[in-house]
C-alpha cells in the first residue's frame, strides 16, 4: 500500500480496510465461488473452447475470415483460462508446487491475455460491421485469394498482438517471487504514479472504455443494417406475389433470399450474443478498476471476486452460444464426438484382441 506525506487521503481511507472476521467471510466465499464454482467453469471452458475451435476448422464452408477470428480467440480464452486454474490451484486450493510461476509467469500472461482476448472481440465485431456493407464477405473464402486473406489476417492479429503485449510490459515487472516462495509485488505496483496513471486511467482507457464503446457502436450499426435487410427481404417477397410469373419460379427466388436473409441473421446474432455477454461480464471491471491500489471494503473485495469469475465465465461461453444458437455446429460437435468414441472402442477392441492373440 503507498502512503506518505503527499497523499494523506489515501492513509485516511484505511479505515475503509477489512477486519479478521471479514477476512474470513472472504476466504469462506472466495473460496467457494471463484474456487470451486470458477475451476469447474474454467476446466469445462478449456475443454469446449477447444473443441470448438476445431469443429469450426473441420466445418466446411466456413472457413472465411470470422472463423479464424473467432478461433483466435477460442484459443486465447483458452490461455487466460489456463491462468485462472493455475491461480485457482494455488491461491484456493494450496497446490504450493505452481507457486513459483505466478508472479512471472502466470500474472502477466493473464493479463496479456486478457487484453487480447478484447482485441480478437473488438477485431469479430469490426469483420461483422464489415460485412454488413459488404454482403459477399460472409461467403468469402481464402481459397480464392490466398494472398488477399494472408494480409487481412496479418492487418488484424499483428496489431493485436503486438499491442497487448505492449501495453502490459510493466506486469512483467510488478511482481516477484520471495525466497520463501511467495509472491510479492515489486515497488513498481506500490507506486502511486504507476497505479493511478497507469492501471487506474491508461489500462480503463485502452482495455474497458474504449473497446466497450467500440462494440457498442459496431453491434448496434450490424443489428440495424440486419433489421434492414429483413423488411426488405419482407417488401420483396410481398411484391413478388403481385408479379405475374410462374409458381415455381416465384417460390425458388423466395426460398433463396430467405436461405440467405435467414443465414445473415443466424451468423449476426451469435456474434451479437457474444458482445452482449462480454460486455456484461467486462463492465465490472469499469469500476473495480479505480479502487486498485487503494484500501478496499468489504463489498468491494466481493466484488472483486465476482468480477474474477465473470471474467472466466465469459471466457467460456462462446462454445455454447454456438450449441445453442447453431443447429449445424451441434451436429458437427456430435458426430465428431462419437468419431473419437468410436476410435476409442476400434483401440481398445484391438488392444484386447492382441492381449488375447498373445495368450
């Protein structure tokens, strides 16, 4: 905790800190909910993102620049998710032998990220925007422009890349590990300048204000442009049943503005989904973030808490918005479950063959 001569607020504020008792309420529910609760939400997330991730690879006909984006941050989740369990492990469960790769490790590659998982969200709503004024993309393929879709690839997940990892260099330095193993912070995060200037404006600014305000913006444009396109869809349909033409034609152009308006929609509001759930789980973060640095109460440390268990469960939840919005991703899911089943039976059905062939 910084506190000198200059900042006499802040030493006030201290009364604002937690009791014994309450630190033990504290315990009791962190314990519970980002312990138990989130390590089962995170292990179920690690496995369905993965899997997600390559039945979207295998799906024909959807290998355009949304799925690898989408994959992208599949596997980030992933990554941010490994971080939470490894904490989970340690800080609620007293698994000691991780402890060393917390401070230097675990904690700047949460953060890293964590930042980049809200690039890859922001880069999906700024491809549907995209698309919205570009109708062909939702069908566009890199086999057709190989070199085209290499260099939209590299416009989006370098700048991505390079600018999480940027923005986070100074957690690489803000903690450290004791010679009795415990994780320490550095005097860099006890730095007024750093966590007010820093953590409290810089990473609000460029983490949580502004990517929130950019989805709020590419969500609402792509939403509008969709409600648009389904009152025109509506106005054509009508108008072609007072063209005198024949049944079956009529009803072939119907079915084919209808497949695509329907297929539009489809995509537009699994991506809508997406934002809505990260910009609820992510907005917490608007708030708790000013208190860093500075004696917390009570409610704000549980706050704190289900701010980390939001994080992870955002972290988990685009699998089965997919479950539950795509009729055809549940059926790619099943079937490459049950291949894997059936490979598993074919394995050990030869294993018992060659055991007995052995006797």
């Amino acid at each position: 905790m910084f506190c000198n001569t200059s900042i006499d607020l802040i030493c006030k504020l201290q009364i604002l800190d937690v009791t014994e008792a309450q630190k033990v309420v504290l315990q009791d529910i962190n314990y519970w909910l980002n312990g138990v609760f989130g390590g089962a939400v995170a292990i179920i997330g690690l496995i369905m993102n993965s899997l997600t991730a390559s039945v979207i690879f295998s799906m024909k006909g959807t290998k355009h620049m949304m799925s690898y984006l989408l994959c992208f941050l599949l596997i980030t989740n992933n990554v941010f998710l490994l971080t939470q369990f490894l904490n989970i492990l340690v800080y609620n469960f007293g698994v000691k032998e991780c402890t060393f790769l917390l401070p230097n490790v675990v904690y700047p590659l949460e953060k890293t990220s964590l930042t980049m998982a809200v690039f890859w969200t922001i880069s999906l709503a700024h491809e549907a925007y995209l698309i919205s004024w570009h109708h062909d993309v939702w069908c566009y393929e890199p086999s057709s422009s190989d070199k085209s879709f290499r260099k939209k690839m590299c416009a989006y997940s370098i700048p991505i890349i390079l600018t999480a990892f940027v923005i986070n260099i100074p957690r690489w330095f803000s903690k450290w590990l004791t010679p009795s193993g415990k994780s320490k912070d550095t005097s860099l995060k006890t730095n007024f300048y750093y966590v007010v200037y820093y953590e409290n404006f810089v990473l609000n600014i460029l983490t949580v204000f502004v990517p929130i305000t950019l989805l709020i913006f590419f969500n609402w444009s792509v939403r509008n442009f969709i409600m648009k396109k389904q009152s025109e869809m509506k106005a054509t349909l009508s108008s072609m049943q007072d063209i005198s033409q024949s049944v079956s034609n009529g009803d072939g152009q119907k079915k084919a503005q209808k497949k695509t308006t329907l297929k539009d929609t489809h995509q537009t509001n699994i991506l809508i989904m997406i934002i809505v759930i990260f910009i609820a789980c992510h907005f917490p973060r608007c708030i708790l973030k000013f208190s860093d640095g500075f004696p917390k109460a009570i409610g704000i440390k549980i706050l704190e808490t289900c701010e980390r268990v939001l994080l992870i469960v955002n972290a988990s939840a685009t699998p089965f918005i997919y479950l539950s919005k795509n009729k055809r991703f549940r059926g790619q899911l099943m079937d490459s479950l049950r291949c894997r089943s059936v490979s598993s039976d074919q394995r050990n059905a030869i294993s018992i063959k060659s055991a007995t062939t052995g006797k």
